[in-house]
C-alpha cells in the first residue's frame, strides 16, 4: 500500500473559538414563560343518561393562554374533570358532618406518638425467661363427626356441635409437662395455628375451646417469674380470636358488595349479623370460670359496635369490676393490663375507665405482701425485689394509657396516690416512665423527695434514680435545681457496689451531665466511672453502656479542643480493650470530627489525639478484614487528614504528610489521598510565589514530587497508578521540574505494558482497554505541551508512547488500539502548529523550542505516516463478513478525524478521505442519519473564507441508500 503523507491544516484557535460561539439572541417571552404557573380553567360538563351515550364537555376559558394538556384532553384538565363529576357545591350539612368526623377523629384518637404494645413485647420476652419446666394442656380435639360433609343436613351440624361440648366435659385435653421455656413457646405457636386452621375449616366451636384452654393458662403461676412472658404469649392468641371473630361479622354486613364504613352505627348492621355477634356473647357468658370468660370477652369487646353505641361504653366498666374477682395480684395487674390495650384499641377516649382500673389495683396494693403471696414466694424461692419487677410491664402499660394526652394535673394526683401508699418504689417508677418527661422534669426535686423516703428493700433506690435520669436527658428541669439534683441523684449512684448497677445508672446521668454542665463536671463523672469500672476488669462487661457514655460525650461536646481538654477522657477510651469494640468508639469519635469539624485545625492536642485514634483504626486491618470495612476506614481517616492544615507553615504540612504516610501505609485509599494532598500542596506554593519559584521553595516543591513518585509503586491498583504519574507529573510541570515531570511520564509509559486483560470494577471483572482508552487520551493531551529532552532526541516520549501500545497485546475483537491511533493523529496535528492551542505557564513546550522547524515538522510527518498505514491495514483486516460493521464505524471515524485536522487540499489526503467515505456505506452498515449532518457541515465550511476546497469535496462525496 502506497504511503499517505500527513498534511495537518493550520488552525488559528482564537478566530475557532470565537467562530464556534453561540449567538446572544434577545428573546421577547410576552406573557407566557415556561415556568409561570398553569391557569386551570372551569369546565361544565353535561352529563347524558343515555345508557351507553359518552359524555360531551364543553369548557369555558377566561384565559386565552394556551393549556399544553388541551389537545389531548379536549380543553380541560383532570382536575375539573373531577370536580365537575362530583356534586358542584358542597352542602352545609356535608361540610358539618365532614367539620365533626374529622374533630372527632383528632381529639381522642390514639396518634403515633402512643408507643404500642408491639414495641415492649419482644422486651418483655427476652426479659423473663426461666430455666424451669413449664407444664401446658392441650386441646386434643375430637374424632366424632369427623366424616360429616358439607352437604350435611342442619341437624346433623347441630348433633356434631353438642357432641363437641361435650368432650369439653369429658376432658378432651392432654396435659404437657417438663417443657423447657423454648418448647412452651413452640406449643403456644401452635395452638396459634391450631385455632387459625380451626377458623378456616369453620370449626368455631373448636376455635372457642382453644381460646378459652388458653386463657385458663393465665391464672397458673407456678413458675412465676416467666408469667410476664406468658401473658404476652397467649393474648397474642386473643387478638387472633378477637380479630378474627371481629372480621367475620364484618363481612356478614357487606351488602351488593358495599362493605361497612370505618364509623358505622348499629343501624348499618343487619340482622343476621346482630344475631352472630349475640350468639358469640352468649357463648362466652356460658363459660363459667372468671378468668377466661373475662379474657374472651375483652378479646372481642370491639363487636359490640356492631350491636349498640353504648356497647363497649357499658362493658368496660363491667369487665373492671370482674377483675375484683381474681384473687392473685400478679394476674389481676396483668388482667388490668390487657383491659387497657383493648380499651386504647376500640375507644380511647374512654379514660375513665382505665383510671377507674388503674385506681382499683392500687387499692388491692396491699395484697403482694399478705401471706398468701408471701407464702407463694417461698415455695418458689423467689425473693421479694424479683417479684416487683415482674409487675413493671403491667404497671407501666397501664400508665402510660392513661397518661398518654392527660393534663399535668393527673400527674400530681398520681404523686399524692404514692405518698399515700408510702412512696411505693414500684409504682413510683412506673409513674416516672409513664407520664410526659415536661411534667416530671418540672418536678424534679419533688420526685427525689419521694424516691428518698421509699423503702429500699423492695425496689433499689438506683434504678428510680435512672428512671428520673431518663426524663431529664428528654427535658430540662428548672435551672436553679439543675446541680443540685445532679449531687442527688450522683451521691446514691457513687455508693454503688454492684458495677453492672453503677454502670446502668452512670450511662443515663452522663448525658444529664453533658447536656448541662462545663467540662469540669464531666471530667468528674468520666473520673467516677473510671474508678468503678477498673477494678476486676468491670469494664470487660460492660462495653455497650461504655460506648453509650462516648457517644453522649461526643454528641454535646463536640469542639474538639474542649473535648481533648477533658483530661479524663483519653483515659476513658483506655478502658475499650476488646479491639472491635475500640475500633467502633474510634469510627464513632472520626465521624463526630468530620461532621462537626468545620475548619481545618492544627492545634497539637487534637492532631496527637486523632492520630492515635486514626492508627487504633488502620492497625486493625488485616488479611480477613472485608473491602466494605477497609473503605469505610479509609474514608475516615481521608476525611481526618483533610483537616489538617498549618496554614503557611508548607514544610509542617508535608511533614505531617511523611508521618501519616508511614502510620497508614496498609490502606490504599489514604496513600492515593496524601499523594493527592502532596499534589495541592505544591500548587499551593507555586500559587503563593505566583509561579516564580525561589531556591527555597523550588527545592520544596522537589520534595513534594519526590514524596509522590516514592509512593504510587506502592499502590496495588494499576490504573491509580497510572492516573497518578500523569497527575503528578502535571505537577512537577506546572512547578517547572522538567526532569521530574519526565522521570513521571517515563514511568507511566512504562507501566502501560502490565495493564491487565481483565481487572475489576466494583466487585466484578471488567475488560481493561475502555480504561486504557481513556488514560491513553488523557495523557496524549497532556504530552502536547511537554518539551522534548535535549538528549533524548524529538519527540521522544510520543515515540516511547507508540512503541508500547504497538507491542500491546489486544483483543481480536477489539478497535480500541486503532481508536487510539486516531487520537494520536489529533495529538500530531496540534503539534505542527505554530502556536499551540495551551501552554503552561514558565514552560517552553516544542512550539517555543523548535519554531516551526523544518526538520521537527518532518519527523511529524514521518510519524504520522506510519501511524495512517497502521490504522489502513487495520480497516483492510475488517473486510470480513462479521467485522463490516466495525469497517464502516472506523472509516467514518478516521474520516471524521481527517476532516477535522488535516489539510484537505493535499489531492492524496482528499482522495482518501473519500474513500472512507465509501468504504464506511459499502456495505451498507453505516449511520444515515450521521452521514447526512456530516454532510451538511462539509457544505457549510465550503463558505468560509479560504475553504472553498470543500464544495469540490462535498460533490465527490455521494450518498447511498441501504437498498
């Protein structure tokens, strides 16, 4: 093949840049603007009762602005279309009923701000475990009637169900013993299902008896201190029942498919229906233990919307007055209990009735210490201090339904009831956990009064201190009393023995202290829990409340000079000994620095601190830690070292540099930041000399480069490499370090040959040579404005450049190397310029250096022949039946590229630029679309001042159809 000379077109950038820019046109909008807001227009529709007819709407505009939705929906929009099918004015009576309903839903409902029973149960289950065998009767159901079909006949249905009464007389159950607590929660489980499946195959009668076996399990408390979890256990079947019961008579009123409103009245219900929901009360009444008649009822108490507006009115304070009747009180509480989540579940806004319940149990207080529980206690060697908390989720709930919206002044009717019960610790901390933190933290030194004079040997003194501690971390107490509760409350907690106590009550008072106090109050409590968690290693037990404490700290001091000033709390961090643990306080104290660190800082203290606490982090990297983590501690200390700042003290800075480099050297992303901040670094100096260095700071800047090319062969991911020599040498050539800037690129070319096939790309393996591409184009650009080395002949890193993505092996079916080819086309032709199209500043590039030399211009050329010839032979390979459409894209390319940069008057460089115009729609592969604004373009250059040339090419350049 005959060689094809180069022949670049010179180019005049400026006149380029001003021709290619974008005419200022003014715009007159008028009225309209794209972003005013769209005039909606009342439309009247007219509505046909013709059965089938469609109906026809007309619209009134007194806008004559154009609705872009009009074509297609006929001049109106949706919303009128909306209004005009619903009734046109509302009436008064619709307004009021709307005006009512929706006051009435806002008043006594229960809002989101009600914590629900869901969220304490699974507490209340990992709380009261037992490691005693736990005894269950089971309902064994009955064989009789088993055969009877659906197409029984009534009386047959009838027989079945007495007969199933009966085996409840005849004592069809089983009684399960020796169950560990796992196995009685998996047979509660399945009497769940049980009574689920016996609802679905309608056995109701079935489904009623495992209700009720259920309930009667309530009333055993032989293994007492499990009762609290078994009480959560079966009224989770109760709701199923009362759900279910519920949803059944529900349906019975759906009429032509019309279901029941939310606030339906008893007159929406009809007959059969009303009958169910009577014949499920009269059942229910029918059952002749207390215990279990009161549980079924409570659990369908919603049903009796359906039979009158007082039902559930008049039940409650029935059903309150039943549980009189149970003689433990641990039951009777847990009874009140469940009373109450059904009460706040079908009519909140019954209170009275849940404070009648509440005021009922405190008036059978007394009964937990009369004999008979006593005695109960001793038999299961349960000590008394036990036994209170296992009233504490009861107790609680029910306060917390009756305080939820109450007014302050039930707070203080709650309090005279404890003083009169001898300031009860139970009852005392239950009100402390019910009632709105405000109305406890206003009385503060009221509650420690109280909390003084109750007796400590039912309920500790500390755990009330921690309930009042937990109010005032949610509110603020009167701020003359603020110290003086802190030494009450610090004074009981310091005399703590027990550490899991000490550490349980310290963790609450601690945030009380932050929120409040200076930091010589919180060096004294850090101080105090030091003290007590040392000895024995306490600390070993209690990570968790350790690490609560330091998230307190850092949350309300978070100037981290004040914070490092506490003198105890380096001290504190000293105690986390377990490495995952240390790591996590350390994650916590960075995130807080980088969140609330506004300015860089340089101030030792908290340089030497984050140090210690960024190396606590590195060294905990090894070969098994996960990328995942790896990343994250890697942001950490990158967002560390960004703060770091010794203003104009640049050799501080870079030492500082040289000393993070040597502490994180195990984590890649912190190296590629120091490198990236060494990089700023020296064009920060070169900013600050304004680009004339002096001995002294060109010498810095030599450091700064030699800091960067000693550290990227470190680097494990070779594309950061490569990305990094090119960078650094941008900056060793900004700073007019030439041989450095060299010694970068030199690398970076050699470095090309070990890219890798294959490399991975967010956890999967990608091919590398769209990477490559990029780097190669980005570094081409780059090498425009390097000057060529006095010894090592022209043009020597383009020539090395060439060589090595010559030798590179590629992929068969890759263009990639061609692409590139082109690209160095581009880089070739800006270098025959006379004037480059950039410079850098104090930089001579070859346009400077040579002058437009004849013989430079040659080896140019030179260059560029053998660079057309390669990508030539490359287009003769694709001539293949399966490669013609990658023909057709890369002659259109280099097409492209040769319109762009060479000198079409050459008659060989014109001849070939038609030619693959030819050969790119040969076959009929190519872009008409693209040909076609090609095309055009030709066309219009052809009237530009000295581009005459081009009306010639324009003609010579035909197009084909696909046909």
């Amino acid at each position: 093949m005959a060689a094809f000379p180069w022949h670049a077109r010179s180019r005049n950038y400026v006149s380029e840049a001003e021709m290619c820019k974008l005419e200022s046109v003014p715009l007159d909008f008028g009225d309209y603007h794209p972003l005013k807001p769209i005039t909606v227009t009342e439309s009247k529709t007219k509505k046909m009762n013709r059965k089938g007819s469609t109906s026809s709407t007309s619209s009134s505009s007194s806008s004559s602005m154009l609705d872009p939705l009009s074509s297609v929906l006929d001049g109106t929009d949706p919303l009128s279309l909306f209004a005009a099918a619903a009734d046109p004015v509302p009436t008064t009576a619709t307004m009021d009923s709307t005006r009512k309903k929706r006051d009435k839903d806002d008043s006594p409902a229960v809002g989101s701000d009600f914590e629900p029973w869901s969220s304490k149960r699974g507490e209340i289950l990992a709380r009261y475990t037992t490691t005693e065998k736990l005894s269950i009767n089971l309902y064994m159901g009955s064989e009789k009637g088993k055969a009877a079909t659906t197409g029984s006949a009534v009386s047959e249905k009838v027989r079945t169900r007495l007969e199933e009464l009966d085996d409840l007389e005849e004592g069809s159950q089983k009684e399960l013993l020796n169950l560990t607590q796992q196995d009685y929660m998996n047979r509660i489980e399945e009497l769940n299902q049980s009574l689920k499946d016996a609802w679905s195959s309608d056995q109701k009668v079935k489904a009623l008896k495992i209700v009720i076996q259920c309930s009667k399990l309530l009333s055993d408390t032989t293994v007492i201190q499990f009762y609290p979890s078994k009480f959560v256990l079966i009224t989770d079947i109760l709701d199923t029942f009362g759900k279910l019961v519920y949803e059944r008579i529900q349906s019975m009123c759906v009429d032509n498919r019309v279901s029941l409103p939310d606030n339906f009245s008893p007159e929406c219900v009809n007959d059969t229906a009303k009958e169910t929901c009577l014949n499920w009360f009269f059942k229910i009444a029918s059952i002749r233990e207390l215990i279990p008649r009161f549980y079924v009822e409570a659990a369908i108490l919603k049903c009796n919307k359906f039979l009158s507006k007082t039902g559930i009115s008049e039940c409650l304070p029935r059903l309150t007055s039943m549980i009189r009747g149970i003689g433990d009180p641990l039951v009777a509480v847990y009874a009140r209990a469940y009373l109450c989540r059904v009460g706040m579940e079908v009519a909140p806004q019954l209170k009275e009735s849940l404070n009648k319940n509440f005021f009922d149990f405190l008036l059978t207080f007394k009964q937990i210490h009369g004999d008979t529980v006593q005695n109960q206690l001793v038999v299961q060697c349960v000590e008394i201090p036990l036994y209170l908390t296992l009233y504490s989720p009861a107790i609680d709930w029910i306060l917390q339904c009756i305080a939820y919206r109450a007014p302050e002044i039930l707070l203080t009717e709650m309090m005279e009831r404890c003083k009169k019960l001898g300031n009860n610790a139970l009852l005392l901390n239950s009100v402390m956990s019910a009632f709105r933190a405000e109305f406890i933290a206003a009385r503060s030194m009221d509650f420690i009064g109280m909390i003084k004079e109750c007796d400590e040997s039912g309920f500790p003194k500390h755990l009330l201190f921690r309930s009042l501690g937990l109010n005032l971390a949610l509110a603020d107490p009167p701020e003359n009393d603020r110290l003086q509760i802190l030494n009450e409350a610090w004074k009981v907690i310091t005399k703590l023995k027990n550490p899991q106590d000490y550490i349980n009550c310290a963790e609450v008072w601690v945030e009380y202290t932050c929120r409040h106090f200076t930091k010589r109050e919180v060096n004294t409590v850090l101080a105090d829990v030091i003290k007590h968690m040392t000895p024995d290693r306490a600390f070993e037990d209690a990570y968790p409340q350790l690490q609560s404490i330091i998230q307190k700290v850092i949350t309300y001091i978070y100037d981290f000079s004040l914070l490092f000033s506490v003198e105890k709390f380096l001290p504190f961090l000293d105690m986390f000994q377990k490495e995952s643990v240390r790591v996590e306080v350390c994650k916590c104290i960075m995130e807080s620095f980088i969140k609330h660190q506004q300015e860089s800082t340089k101030d030792p203290v908290i340089l030497n601190a984050l140090l210690h606490i960024c190396k606590t982090m590195h060294d905990s990297v090894n070969a098994l830690t996960l990328e995942d983590e790896k990343r994250m501690l890697a942001t950490l200390i990158n967002g560390f070292i960004k703060m770091v700042s010794f203003g104009r003290d640049f050799e501080q800075q870079l030492s500082f540099y040289v000393e993070a480099r040597s502490m994180f050297c195990n984590l890649e992303p912190v190296l590629v930041q120091l490198i990236h901040s060494v990089n700023q670094l020296a064009m920060e100096t070169r900013k600050v000399m304004k680009g004339n260095h002096s001995r002294k700071t060109a010498a810095f800047v030599r450091a700064c480069v030699a800091f960067c090319f000693i550290t990227i062969p470190s680097l494990s991911s070779i594309f950061t490499r490569l990305n990094l020599y090119l960078h650094s040498g941008q900056v060793a050539l900004a700073n007019q370090c030439l041989s450095q800037a060299d010694a970068f690129f030199k690398a970076a070319v050699s470095l090309v040959p070990e890219v890798p096939k294959m490399i991975s790309v967010d956890g999967k393996m990608r091919p590398s040579d769209a990477f490559l591409l990029e780097f190669l184009c980005n570094f081409f650009s780059t090498l425009l404005v390097v000057p060529d080395h006095p010894e090592q002949g022209v043009l020597f890193l383009v020539r090395g450049l060439l060589n090595v993505i010559q030798d590179y092996t590629w992929e068969d079916n890759s263009d990639d190397k061609i692409r590139i080819y082109t690209n160095v086309l581009h880089l070739l032709s800006a270098m025959t310029q006379e004037a480059y199209i950039y410079h850098v500043d104090k930089v001579d590039s070859n346009d400077t250096l040579y002058g437009g030399d004849s013989k430079f211009l040659t080896e140019i050329n030179k260059l560029c022949e053998t660079v057309i010839a390669q990508i030539l032979d490359h287009l003769k390979t694709l001539g293949k039946e399966e490669t013609l459409k990658r023909q057709s894209q890369l002659a259109l390319y280099f097409f492209n590229t040769i319109l762009a940069h060479g000198d079409l008057r050459n008659n060989k460089l014109n001849q070939l630029s038609v030619n693959l115009w030819n050969l790119a729609q040969k076959h009929g592969f190519a872009d008409t679309k693209t040909m076609v604004k090609t095309l055009e373009y030709i066309k219009r250059r052809s009237n530009q001042p000295e581009m005459s040339h081009f009306t010639d090419l324009a003609l010579r350049l035909p197009l084909q159809s696909r046909t």
